[in-house]
C-alpha cells in the first residue's frame, strides 16, 4: 500500500488548487487505490518500474489477477488480498 501511495504522490500534480485525492478500501477481496488523475509532465527520479516490480511480487504470491486501470480521469489499482 505504501508503494501505491508513494506512486500516486510522485506522478501526480499537488497543489491547493487541485489536491491529490488518494482513496484506499477493499472490495471484493481487493485492496484498491485509486487517485484522480494529475500526471506531472516530468518525473525526475521515475525509472518506470515501480507497478511493473510490485505485479512481478504478486504474481510469485498469487494466481489472482493484479489489476492496473485509468478510467473516468482516475488511477486504479487492484491488489488481491491474501
């Protein structure tokens, strides 16, 4: 979870104009978070691995799948609980 909220943070836009709105519950035995979209032109310190490295993790820990989505001008990451 703490690598959802880490992500969320460093690609996105935050200011008191447009905050950041990260939202995290559980459905249908899934952890999800979701955040609006606010991506950042440049990320300095991105090496794009971050979700590739925690799906690989998960895919040695379970057979359910691990989902990744944008809709509705959100960010959605479905995590199974196990």
């Amino acid at each position: 979870m703490q690598n959802l909220n880490e992500n969320a943070i460093k690609h996105n836009i935050i200011d008191e104009d447009s905050p950041l709105l990260i939202e995290v519950y559980v459905a249908d035995d899934y952890l999800i978070v979701q955040n609006n979209l606010q991506r950042k032109n440049f990320v300095e310190t991105s090496n794009k691995q971050g979700l590739s490295n925690l799906l690989s993790l998960y895919s040695y820990l379970s057979s359910r799948s691990f989902e990744i989505k944008e809709e509705n001008n959100l960010f959605i990451v479905k995590i199974p609980l196990i």
